[in-house]
C-alpha cells in the first residue's frame, strides 16, 4: 500500500499557509462590475433601458455563491470552513469590554473619505472593485426592480451586494482597535463580515497594507451620482 502520509501532512501545511484572501475571487464578479460600468456611462447618457438591462444582467447567482460561502450559515454552505480556516493563536489580543474600546465605532465620513484617497476603490484583501452605498442606493432609486435591494441577503442585487464597500478594523474594534488610518481600510462586504471579530493571524491573513496598493481606472461608480444628472427616469 502506498504511504500517503507525508503527501497528507504537506497538504495540511499547505492549507494553514498565509494567504491574501479567505477566497479568490471569481470571474463574475469582474464580468459583473464591467456591466455596471456600462450601466452606469449609459445612464448618464440618457439610455435608460439599456442601463436596466446591464443591471439585471450583472445579478449573477454565482456571484451570490461566492458571497454566501464566506459569510452566510454553515449548514447551507457546507465547504466554508476550506474558506474561514480559524485557528486559536496564542497571546492574541483580548475581547474587550464595550467601556474600554474606542469610544467611536466607525470612523466619521471625512475620515472615510480620508481611507478612501489612501486605499482606493478595491477590496485590499481579495481586490474585487468595491462600490459605495451612496452610489448603490442611487442606483436603487434610479432602477429599483433591476437595482434590487430588499431586506433579506437573497433579496439583494449579487454584485451590488458582494462589491458593497466596506470600512474594515485591521485590528477589530472589539478587540482594541481604533479608526485610524491605519487601522482601517477598504474592503468588500464578504471579507469583511467574513473574518467578523477575529484578527488576521486567527484566520491567517497577510497583513494587505505590506502589499502595493491597486490601482486601476475602476472610479467606483461614483460619476452615477453627478451633479445635474437626474437620479429618476
């Protein structure tokens, strides 16, 4: 019988590795921000049902797949523990009492404003382009059935929901961190609700501010909201 041993401890090594991101990303989501992008420069055009046509095209199933394999419920998603690989690390920060953690929960919208100038417009874990809220909730108002927003994870337009751009602690709040420049940087919804309180040696992460910052042409959809340009059809 061949020994297999050694070939299963390398990959058990090998899963423990540090890595960028809990998940790489997949190739809808990339294909979906090019068709919002689309939406986006014809909706300033005046090509309203074109626009509507390239929202409903990017609400992929299989981006919601993706999403819901990092931060959705275990017994629907079986295979997620080969994405959140938690691990204890010895002499990790402690949880903190809500009386001794930074008195802000989030940073103020200029500081975010400030994280944005710095970080970019893509996710600094996983890279995906990230959308603001603003601009999503525009869209919504502009397209509300293409555009879909409702109350529930399933009832959310995929892309819009896994691209929805984040203000993530390095370090957690509830474990001492602050909103600090550099504490807080820009991620997309899935890895930031994905790692949730734990730090990045507890779900092995490279720290992705010793990474060279992404920066494309990618303007997060924000000409959507261009002054002058009716937000209505």
């Amino acid at each position: 019988m061949k020994d297999t041993s050694s070939q299963t401890d390398s990959l058990d090594a090998a899963f423990w590795q540090p890595r960028t991101c809990m998940r790489a990303p997949i190739s809808e989501i990339f294909h979906a921000a090019h068709l919002l992008d689309r939406a986006t420069s014809a909706h300033l055009s005046g090509h309203h049902q074109i626009a509507e046509q390239l929202i409903h095209d990017a609400n992929i199933p299989t981006i919601r797949n993706w999403t819901e394999s990092l931060w959705g419920s275990l017994e629907e998603n079986p295979e997620q523990p080969k994405f959140r690989r938690f691990r204890e690390v010895p002499d990790s920060p402690p949880y903190l009492k809500k009386s001794e953690r930074a008195q802000e929960r989030m940073p103020s919208d200029t500081r975010k404003e400030d994280i944005t100038q710095v970080y970019g417009r893509h996710c600094l874990f996983c890279g995906i382009p990230l959308i603001h809220e603003n601009v999503r909730k525009a869209m919504h108002s502009a397209y509300p059935i293409a555009a879909c927003w409702g109350s529930s994870n399933q009832t959310q337009h995929a892309a819009l929901q896994c691209m929805w751009l984040q203000f993530d602690h390095i370090l957690p709040h509830s474990r001492g961190g602050d909103n600090s420049i550099e504490n807080v940087v820009v991620t997309c919804a899935p890895c930031n609700y994905g790692r949730k309180e734990y730090t990045l040696d507890e779900v092995g992460l490279i720290d992705p501010r010793t990474r060279p910052i992404l920066r494309t042409s990618w303007d997060g959809l924000e000409r959507f909201l261009q002054p002058g340009i009716s937000q209505s059809r």
